[in-house]
C-alpha cells in the first residue's frame, strides 16, 4: 500500500466514527504528515476529542487527554523537580 493509500484509508476510517467534519480529519492529517502541533478550539460536543481518540485508535497509537482549567499551571503537565538533601530528604 503506498503512503497516499495509506492516508486516504486512514482518512476513510476516521470519517466512520466522525461524521460530516472531512476538514476537521484533513486538518489532522496534515499536522500528523507535517509533525507538527495542533490546537484544536470550539464548543463543547464538537467531536474534538472523539475526533483524535479516532486518529489515535486507527494508527495503533496512545492516547491521552489534559482537561484545561484556568487554574492550571505549566508544571502541573510537565512536573517539577524535587530537590533532596544529602540525607534523602526533600528541601
């Protein structure tokens, strides 16, 4: 199977799961070719999420998902250093 195959087949089995968003999976697919990030905004109930959970199920790849709250702080996802004395004890 070429690489264009493989991109319309996979194209075609996202489309199954999310129905009538053909840009919003083109749009994907283009950030996963282009290795990219992606930042995906709208309503609630708009299938984002179920739209990447798709992507991801049809690849064989992991998913996860960070719920975003106004309280949240950049090291809440990438974690902080813990600093320990030489006794073994946090500083």
């Amino acid at each position: 199977m070429s690489t264009l195959e493989s991109i319309r087949d996979l194209e075609q089995r996202m489309a199954r799961s999310i129905v009538g968003q053909r840009d919003v999976i083109r749009n994907l697919v283009i950030g996963l070719l282009a290795n990219g990030n992606l930042l995906m905004e709208g309503l609630p109930g708009l299938a984002k999420t179920r739209a990447v959970k798709a992507m991801a199920t049809n690849m064989d790849a992991g998913f996860s998902r960070i719920q975003f709250t106004p309280d949240l702080l950049p090291s809440d996802i990438t974690g902080s250093e813990v600093l320990y004395t030489e006794s073994g004890n946090p500083s």
